[in-house]
C-alpha cells in the first residue's frame, strides 16, 4: 500500500483538466517516472510554480471538476511517481477518479463549503496531511491548527487502495 499525505499543495481552481496535471506532448514517454518533471507543467495559477511548488508534496487539495478532460491514465501516474497518493476536491471527472483508484491512490470528495474552509484557514501556509484510511478521515494540520474531516471510501475503492491498484487486486484474486 502506498503512503498517502504529507505536505499539501492548495490549488485554488476548479476545472483543472488532465493537459494541465501532464501536457499531451508527453504521452508518448515510455515509463511513468519519465513524467515526472512535467507534472501541473501547463496548469496556470497566479505565483505557481510547477517545478518548486510540487516538490515534496504528497496531496493536493483543490476545487470542483478535478481531472476533467480526456481518460487517459497518465495524470494520475504523473502524480503517482511524484508521491502525490491522494487529491481531495469537491468533485472529480468520473474516469479521471477511478483512475486514481485503480493506481491504488484515493480521490477524496468532500463538500465545497469544507473545501473553501481548508482554503481560508491552510492554504498559503505549510500544511501537512495525515491520512487515516481505516476511519476514512483526513487531519489537516498548520502550527497549532488541526482539522480532522471524515471522507467517504467505499469498500471497493478501500480494497484497491490497500492491494495498490487494480492490477495487484486483480493478481490476489484471481
């Protein structure tokens, strides 16, 4: 099982598409690693920096609509290669979503007015993430200020996640 939270990265946007989280020009690279260097390369944020701002991070908290764009499976491995387990949004592109979990990493959905609290009171400071897979919870923490916030993993996506991904769930099993 892979290691989820860490450092976060707050990425204040909804509609973040998949060219964004790994440009089309790189698809046509042969191992997931060698992906690595381009994650969120195109994704444009005021004061983001895809290079220096990635570093390190092993979650991302952002907006509605994560993922959207085509189905391939090369945005959730940019992340995955970068150490990046868990993305929670308010929503996900549905292919995008059971993507991350066949790679055996977690999209969290939580309510927008949960997600525009962890914007006000974390983002912009350092915030790290503990994550709880067995109580479905996530804990925010920056200094002193700790939030603790349920999450929903069905028993199918719970099952993925501690094989590693599909392929592993598939190879225990049959």
């Amino acid at each position: 099982m892979k290691t989820f939270g860490g450092a976060v990265l707050f990425l204040d946007r909804s509609d973040i598409n998949t060219d964004e989280i790994i440009p089309a020009k790189y698809l046509t690279e042969h191992s997931k690693e060698a992906l690595k260097p381009y994650l969120l390369e195109d994704l444009k944020l005021p004061g983001f920096d895809p290079a220096q701002d990635t570093a390190g991070i092993g979650a991302i908290v952002s907006r509605a609509n994560f993922g959207c764009g085509s189905s391939r499976e090369h945005a959730p491995w940019a992340l995955e290669v970068t150490g990046i387990h868990i993305v929670i949004a308010e929503s996900f592109a549905r292919i995008f979503r059971q993507n991350m979990y066949n790679c055996g990493m977690i999209a969290a959905e939580l309510p927008a007015a949960r997600i525009e609290t962890l914007f006000r009171e974390f983002a912009g400071i350092k915030t790290t993430l503990s994550v709880n897979i067995e109580s479905s919870t996530l804990s925010f923490k920056a200094g002193d200020t700790v939030q603790t916030l349920p999450f929903m993993l069905k028993d199918f996506e719970r099952a993925l996640v501690e094989a590693g991904g599909w392929v592993e769930y598939a190879a225990a099993r049959y």
